[in-house]
C-alpha cells in the first residue's frame, strides 16, 4: 500500500477559543481538522479536569490537522495568532497517510 508523508499538528486550547481558531485555520487553507473535547489534564498550573470548571469556558479542546508539508507554516502562523495570548500548546510531528488527495 502507498503511503504518503504529512504533518500532524495537534492543538490544544482554551474551549472558548475554539470557533476562533477554526476560523483562523480556515482562513489559511486547512480544508479539514477534527475538534476534541479534552477532559483533563497537568500543566505549568497542575493537574484539572474538566469536571472542576467553573467558568462558562468549558475546559480545553484539542485540535487535530493533518497538512502536507508546503501548507505547514500557513497553518502554524494562523494557529500560534490565536494561541499566543491564551492558555494552550501546538505541537507537530511527522506522520503517514493513505489518500493523499484528502490532504
């Protein structure tokens, strides 16, 4: 079977941020991604669920793009505008696919 090298590019962020970042994506080429609920978790802050929230933001949402590798760096700037003033993490890694044409 062919595979074809991609970029996997997980977000996680702030669940009040999440339309804004779909847009965001969006706007710069990313034709698909898939949006997560996180439940919980351990950061710079500790351990949190997202049982223990209180505010109508809801806890955090977890982004997964899968991008061929020319499309990568729209993706990331578009991504980091949104995360860099709020709570959240971006990290890539190299990944392998079956229908190219999807991506």
């Amino acid at each position: 079977m062919v595979r074809h090298k991609a970029k996997r590019v997980e977000i996680v962020i702030e669940a009040i941020m999440a339309r804004r970042l779909a847009a965001a994506l969006t706007e710069a080429g990313v034709t698909g991604f898939t949006i997560l609920p996180v439940e919980g978790g351990s950061g710079r802050s500790g351990p949190w669920s997202r049982e223990g929230q209180v505010t109508r933001a809801g806890g955090m949402n977890a982004f997964v793009c899968i991008v061929r590798e020319e499309r990568l760096d729209a993706l990331l700037e578009a991504a980091y505008r949104v995360v860099e003033r709020h709570i959240g993490v971006i990290c890539v890694t190299d990944c392998e696919v079956l229908r190219a044409e999807r991506f």
